[in-house]
C-alpha cells in the first residue's frame, strides 16, 4: 500500500472568532498543499474564507490536547475534507472518490508534515478515527 503524503505550501494565514469553549478560526488566505495519495498527486488549495472548529477536542481536555497548536494546518485540511464529506473530491477536483478513511490518512500525512513527535501523530490520527466523521467515498 502507497503512503500518502503532504507538504504545505505556505503559513496558515487565520483570524481566530473563538468564542468561550467553541474554537473557530476563518482562513484569510488561500492555503495550498500538495498531496500524494493512492498513486495519485497534486497540488490543492483551501479557499479564503474556510471556517475550521479547529481540533475538536472537548474543552476539559483542552491541558493535554488544545485545539491550537502547530497541527492547526493539517487539522485545516481535515476539517474542509470532513465539510464536504462525499463531495471533497469533486469539490478539490481530486481524481478519485475520498471517504473518511482516505480524510484520515490525509489528516495523518498532514501531522507529519507538521514534523509533530510520533506519539501526538498516532493519538491525533487514531482520535479522528474512532471519534470523526464517517462517510464511504
């Protein structure tokens, strides 16, 4: 099996609309990234003003695992697959389908473009699998 793979292509450019315990952060810039996935690769952008929850982590967690930090990126890209669901690859004109399996993986390549410590890869990935979305391509 192909690894995909993520490279970023800029900063994360966002305006924080946090409001108490609900993060909310708008994109004021496109954000392109380049991706490798099941033998195929592009470069793809996340529009302007794209709203992202952030890491939906719940609040009491917030000490070990907050909702900003420098996966907010890979949490971006995460968060605009999961709002479109079965669409994502329409709407990325990505060639093929994406279900939530492919969102996960593309989440996890994007943590380690993050160049996070293995351990916060592996909890951040296995949390959007057992607690995210899900959706079949």
């Amino acid at each position: 099996m192909m690894k995909t793979e993520m490279v970023f292509g800029g900063n994360l450019e966002i305006e924080d609309l946090t409001t108490g315990n609900r993060p909310r952060v708008k994109l004021l810039e496109p954000f392109p990234f380049w991706v490798s996935h099941k033998g195929h690769e592009k470069t793809l952008t996340i529009p302007r003003g794209f709203m992202s929850d952030c890491a939906t982590t719940p609040w009491i967690l917030w000490r070990i695992a907050p909702p900003f930090g420098p996966w907010n990126r890979a949490v971006v890209v995460h968060d605009f697959l999961c709002d479109h669901g079965k669409g994502s690859a329409r709407v990325l004109d990505w060639p093929d389908p994406l279900s939530s399996v492919d969102a996960a993986e593309w989440f996890e390549a994007g943590l380690v473009a993050c160049n996070l410590p293995r351990w916060r890869v592996a909890g951040m990935f296995h949390a959007v699998q057992w607690f995210g979305p899900h959706w079949k391509g």
